[in-house]
C-alpha cells in the first residue's frame, strides 16, 4: 500500500481523496448521469467500484431493495476471484473470515452394505499450484460489502441508491444522455410513482429476470436439465465425519454436495431432489424444507443429521441459458454502431449452482465491462472499445454453461450408472483449472494481440490472466508478489523483463526505457493526460535478471523511479530482481533475452513483445486510447 505522496496520512489510508464528481456528490439520485447501473449484486457492485477510480464520470448504481442485502445465495468465492479481490485491495480481509477449501472428499454406497454410504476418496482442491490464493466460501452479502466500501472510499465516492426499480429504457440517439429509462420509486413516501432518468450508458445488472434485458430485446435461451435439488443453509448436530469438508456425497437414496461455510459451524447442503417430469409445471418448487431434510437424512444414511436452524432454503431446477449478445447491437448490426446499453451476470447467462460459478463469473463481467467505460467516458479511449465486452464475455459464459452441464449431470448421476467409482473424483481433480477461473482465454483482437512472440514470456500465455510470481522489491529488499501490486485503478501495466545487462548499462531495456519516457510515439507520452503524473497511464515495472545486491536502484532509468504527487516523489516500488531461490524468468519461462508483457486493466496479459519491439508496442496501443497534445508530468 502506498499513500503520503501528496503529504502525511494519519487517518486509514484506504480512504482515498474525493475528486472529480466525488467531492460535491448529490444524496439524491440526479436526473442525469454518464453510466445508470442497475442492481446492486455482484456484478453491479464490481462495476461501481471500478468507475468509482474514475471520478469525473458521473455513475449511479440503483436498486429495488430497501437496504444492503442481508443474506446472499451464492457463497462460492474461486481463487481468480481472489486475485481480484485483492486488485480491490480487501483479498486479506475476506480470506480471514472465510471459509477456506482445501480438499474435496467424495462418499458413494458401501460395496458390502449399499444402504449405507464410506469415503471412497480424497482430493486436493488446488492439486497443481494454480494460484497462491485460497477457494473460499463466505456470504455473497459480505463481498457486496467490501465492494460497497472500496466505492465509498474511492475518489468518485459512489454509493448505492436504494428503493428504486428498473421499468424501462429507450435509446434516443442524437442526444447527450440517450438513454432514457423509467424508474419506480419502491419505498419511502413516493413508493408506487415513477420517474424518469437519463443516461450516457445502462448497465443491467438485474439477475435472471432482468428487464433491462427484456428492454433491449434480448432473451436468455437453453434448456432445462428436469432435474431438482433443494438447499439450505444448516445449523445442526451430526455425526457425519466430514462435515467440515466440502464433500460430493452420492448414495441409493440420491446425491448431495455439501459446502461448509463460513464461521465454524454453519454448512450449505444441495439435495437432489430427483428428475423433474416434462409436465410438473413448477410442482418440485412447493417442496418443502421438512421434506428436504427428510430427504438429506436417507442419503447421510447410516450417518444422523439433527438440524436445529436453517439460515435459508430454497429449490431449485437447473437450467443453463445465455443470451446471444451482452449489449443492444443486434447481430447484424455488429461494427455499425456503438453501444448504449450492456447486460452482465445472470442477467446473460444462467446455470446450477454447483459449480460454484455465478458470482464469479459475473464479478468478472462487472470488471471487464467497467474499465472500459471508465476510459471511454474519461475521454481516453474510442467508444469502439465497448465493442469488445459483449465480444469477449459472450465465449466465456458459453464455456462456463457446457462446462456447468457435464458437471451438474455428473453429480445427477446415480453410484451405479458410473462404470468407474472415482470418475467424478478423477473429473473433479482433472478440470481443477477451470472451476477456479482460470480458464478464460481471450481470442485475438483489437484488445488481445497475436502469439507471434509468445516464446519469449511462455509463463505468461496471451489472453490470460497475468499469472503472479515472486520477486525481489529493491527498494526495500522485500520478497513480493509482482502481480499483487496491481490494484483496480484503470492503470495499464507494463512489465518490462529485462536483458542480461546490468541495469542502467547500454542495452535493449535502457533503450526501451528511454523510448518510453522520450519518444512522441511512446504511449506514455502519446497518451497520458496533459498534467498528470506520468505513471497515471501506465504503471511500468522492470524486472531485472541480477540480484538486487549487485546494482543500486538509482541505476535503474528514469521511467522506472517515476515522481509523482505534488511533491514529486519518487516511486521506488517499480523496480525488481529475480530471486535467487525462486527466479520468476525460469518459473514463467521468459527468455533470458528479456520480453515486454502488456497487461490490461482488468488483469489480463493483451501482449508480449520483444524488448526491441517499439513500433509493435506502439502499434498496438494505437486503436485503444486518444492521444493528448500535452506532456505528463514526469
């Protein structure tokens, strides 16, 4: 964490200084606003707090609640969504009260006595390594929270406004503000009246049965699986030995997937609840909690569950639907125009729960969806940069659905209808990658570069996210994570992989880091605004090959131990050494010739080029930003 470069800090230094909009923000909702957010669950919390870096555009996010929600459905929290947490600056915080998944145990029927269920295997959750953070369960109302605190604490200084209701949008092109929606006052003394607004830019963050969807036109489709499970949050006394454990239990009487959750004691349990008949018509959801419990106890058989509270119940049919686009561009009109208005999380795709995939997926929407908005209302990127959201998050959904579908049937499936018992232990293990949200490749385009130098940084694969590894901070000798140093302020990174050379000395890093600084077709100085620090941009890290103990920092270019604040002090955390036990050019197989990998926003690697590759790095950055006619401050 860094703070008192515009002076000393004594108070929480997480609160940052209004500015922009956010030093005079109306209590009430105005009649006109650059990004209207509705919905304030996971992905429209994600996304406030995102446009919340970007003080001077003005973003409200409504909702028809009442008040902050209280008790959230989803609980699942993948090791990606982590990362992002700590982009967002509270990883630590949620991990500390969380529940955290180290293995998975499963338990089918006793071959000598089928009537009663055994463990039949133990797996690690993370068995390859794929990320230092934890697979945590914890109450979606608390990672609303943390969002809602880092938008409050922000320079835009956003907070949600309640008691309001999405109706209705238009789109009125021609106008500043063409968006013009019909909002429903759902408390308070105006309750039951309408009113309307105006806005730049929609943002449907309104769940399954969003309106904003159905306003544009959109629709979900898919199927419907005709199967039913029924869960609940459970307080009770059992003799099941695992109940601390998320289990995949499958017996004769049927299946459960059991999560423990958060605070010790408290356990979420998915009951399958049987096929669903073509013609039940919404019968199964009558089932009631008796029944449900009832039904949990036979399959625990031989073990005893004595439940004394459930938190909440519900049940549900599993469905997998996605809408064929996340904006209002209809497919035919895809690269004629730009667009208004956007969808994301369940308001695009839906699926089961089990694997534990919506919030997380819908987060990661929320954040790929907000940067852009923000450096296309901050004046810094072409309104062609919206194209990409719906282009790039409408293949990811998809693949969360067929990804949803094989393991939603799998845990359908009755013990004996496996030929194999450990199939699902052995799928489970196998596809570890994915349900921890790492699987997200973004394809080729305007945003994604092509892999012509991938050799170079195989660690880190294009399209993915910019997997961390350990490094040396030299300006204060401390072993770090670089990739935890990337926090959700809308920054660029650049993280130059310098040459064999000793820092300073002539070679292809220094001559980068001068192209960087000095050259008018550098993006640092093409694009960053006029009067602002010269890092506001683009956040520029080297990574030198030697130790730390063998050159000093201020041997390092001037690009890397930028000034900054108006004090103008130095930024000594820019500057890394591979180290010694643990070299980050071996563990990310980058080439000892050095290579430049280009990171995105949102955490996504966008490029890797070599340390030569001036006019390529130039090239690329060409259709995503506007240039400034005025220098930075350097």
């Amino acid at each position: 964490m860094q703070f008192h470069h515009n002076g000393y800090v004594s108070t929480d230094p997480r609160v940052q200084p209004a500015a922009g909009l956010g030093l005079n923000r109306p209590e009430e909702l105005p009649d006109q606003m650059d990004v209207l957010i509705v919905g304030s669950g996971p992905a429209g919390m994600i996304t406030a707090a995102q446009l919340a870096q970007f003080p001077n555009v003005s973003t409200r996010i409504i909702d028809r609640r009442p008040g902050r929600l209280a008790i959230g459905q989803a609980d699942g929290i993948q090791a990606r969504s982590v990362e992002t947490f700590q982009a967002f600056g509270f990883a630590e915080r949620i991990t500390a009260e969380a529940y955290w998944i180290t293995e998975m145990n499963f338990w089918s029927p006793d071959p000598q006595n089928p009537k009663n269920i055994v463990r039949t295997d133990r797996t690690m959750d993370d068995p390859h390594g794929i990320s230092e953070f934890k697979h945590l369960i914890v109450n979606q109302a608390r990672v609303l929270d943390y969002f809602a605190e880092y938008a409050k604490n922000s320079p835009g200084r956003i907070t949600p406004d309640y008691g309001y209701d999405f109706k209705s949008l238009t789109v009125e092109e021609g106008q500043e503000y063409p968006v013009r929606a019909v909002l429903e006052y759902t408390d308070g003394p105006k309750q039951g009246t309408e009113r309307v607004v105006r806005a730049k830019y929609v943002v449907g963050s309104d769940g399954a049965r969003s309106k904003v969807r159905r306003s544009i036109g959109a629709s979900l489709s898919g199927d419907q699986a005709f199967h039913a499970w029924g869960v609940m949050d459970t307080l009770a006394v059992t003799d099941f030995p695992d109940i601390r454990i998320k289990c995949a239990i499958q017996s004769k009487a049927g299946s459960i997937l059991l999560i423990p959750r958060e605070g010790g004691n408290l356990f979420r349990l998915y009951v399958d609840l049987g096929e669903v008949p073509h013609d039940d018509n919404g019968k199964i959801r009558q089932t009631s909690l008796e029944e449900i419990i009832d039904h949990a106890q036979q399959i625990l058989h031989p073990y005893t569950l004595d439940v004394k509270d459930v938190a909440w119940h519900s049940v549900y049919e599993v469905g997998h639907r996605l809408t064929d686009r996340f904006d209002d561009v209809l497919v035919d009109e895809i690269g004629t125009r730009e667009p208004r208005v956007f969808i994301t999380g369940d308001a695009c795709h839906t699926h089961s729960a089990k694997a534990g995939q919506g919030m997380n997926v819908s987060m990661q929407d929320g954040f790929n969806l907000a940067w852009k908005l923000g450096h296309v209302l901050s004046g810094l990127a072409p309104e062609q940069l919206l194209r990409t959201y719906s282009a790039e998050r409408q293949v990811i959904a998809k693949n969360l659905i067929d990804f949803d579908k094989e393991w939603s049937t799998l845990m359908a499936k009755k013990p004996e209808e496996f030929e194999d018992p450990k199939f699902l232990s052995d799928f489970y293990v196998r596809t570890a990658e994915f349900p921890a949200g790492f699987m997200t490749e973004y394809q080729p385009s305007i945003l994604t570069g092509e892999a012509d130098h991938q050799q170079l940084a195989a660690g880190y694969p294009i399209g993915k996210r910019f997997k961390s590894a350990m490094v040396m901070r030299c300006g204060d000798t401390n072993p770090v994570h670089l990739g935890h140093h990337h926090r959700a302020d809308g920054r660029w990174r650049i993280y130059v992989f310098a040459d064999a050379a000793a820092p300073g000395a002539d070679s292809p890093t220094t001559s980068l880091a001068q192209w960087l600084r000095e050259s008018p077709d550098s993006p640092v100085v093409k694009y960053t605004p006029a009067g602002a620090d010269i890092d506001s941009l683009f956040d520029i890290k080297v990574v030198y090959q030697q130790s730390y103990r063998d050159f000093e920092i201020t041997d390092a270019p001037k690009i890397f131990l930028p000034n900054n604040g108006k004090f103008g002090l130095t930024d000594y955390e820019k500057v890394y050494a591979a180290k010694a036990d643990d070299d980050i050019f071996e563990t990310r197989q980058i080439s000892r010739d050095g290579a430049i990998v280009v990171v995105r926003p949102d955490q996504y690697v966008s490029h890797v080029l070599p340390l030569t590759a001036t006019d390529e790095l130039a090239a690329y950055f060409e259709p995503l930003l506007k240039a400034t006619d005025a220098v930075a401050t350097a």
